[in-house]
C-alpha cells in the first residue's frame, strides 16, 4: 500500500485495468442462496480494487458532468443551498427553543415562505437534481455490480493475506469498519 507522508490511512495499489475489468478479469454470478458468501466477495473486492472504484466514481461524476455541465452544476448549487438552509434552520431552532421560554415566537409566515420558496424551487429544477443525483448513484451501482460478479484471483487472495495489518488504515478498510463489515480473516 501506498503510504502519505504524515499521514495514518494509506491508498491502496491501482489495480491494472485487464485485472479490474479484461482479459485476467472473470465474472460469475454470486450465488444468491449464500448471503454471507456474496458478502464476503464484496467486501473483499471492495478493499482490493477500492482505489480503482474510486476512480470510476470520479470518472463517472466527470462524464455525466460533460453531458450535462449546467444542469450539474445548477444541481449541486440546489443541493447545497438546500443543505445549508436547513442545517441553519435546525442551528436556529435549537436556539428558538431556548427563546421561546424567553417568549419570542418565530415568524410562521417567514417559515411557510421559506419552505414553499424551497419546495418551489426543487419543482422548477428538479431535472437538475436528478442528474446530479444519477452522477452520485450510479458510480456506487456500478461498483456494487462489479464487486458482486468479479471473482477473486490468486494474485486478490494473496494481497488480501498480506495485506491484512493494513487494511483498516485505507480508506474503504476504514469505511467497512465503521459499518461493522470488515472481515475477521481473509
């Protein structure tokens, strides 16, 4: 693994594109009986090919990006106005309540304003937001998909076992981690 200079977590290795995805690669159905197998596979695959996916994900974003630049960048602005307005919103509520036993009471026609004004303009620009949602759901699709079907290979067992001390200071190890996924053993 790739180690960052002062740095605790540690990139792992880009995986070769015939390994990710061609002639090395090979692909089957998981076995839909065996859950805890299937997730095995992707777990595994997910810390093996993690920077590879990140990648996609990036290239992905970019290429819906250039399909459609203004409505993603109009997406994102929405998304983030929208995000901003309402975690100021819950920041003035807590402070509300602490003035409401003062005895001021908040303006309800300014609020039912700002959340028609919202809702109105999510509406008219909803297309955007879509897109934008497209460009963030697809990459994780894709990669579901392809740490599902991709079999592992001598060479994913072998790095997996070697690799297992460094595994929760990359980023994905770390991530699965958190979720409570990370395998015991490989």
């Amino acid at each position: 693994m790739a180690t960052q200079p002062g740095s605790s977590i540690q990139l792992a290795p880009l995986r070769s594109v015939s390994d990710f995805l061609l002639e090395s690669a090979r692909f089957q159905l998981p076995n839909l009986q065996d859950f805890e197998k299937w997730g095995n596979r992707v777990v595994k695959n997910l810390l093996y090919y993690q920077t590879n996916y990140f990648l996609m994900s990036v290239a992905v974003f970019i290429l819906v990006g250039l399909l459609h630049p203004y409505k993603v960048v109009l997406g994102v602005t929405i998304i983030m106005a929208l995000l901003y307005v309402f975690v100021k919103f819950f920041a003035a509520e807590s402070r509300r309540s602490l003035s409401a036993a003062a005895g001021h009471q908040p303006n309800k026609w300014a609020v039912l304003g700002g959340v028609l004004g919202c809702s109105y303009l999510v509406l008219f620009l909803f297309d955007s937001v879509l897109i934008v949602m497209f460009a963030i759901l697809l990459p994780f699709s894709l990669t579901f998909v392809h740490a599902s079907l991709r079999l592992r290979n001598i060479k994913n067992k072998i790095t997996n076992t070697i690799e297992i001390v460094g595994v929760k200071q990359s980023p994905m190890g770390q991530f699965l981690d958190a979720m409570g996924l990370m395998p015991d053993a490989f």
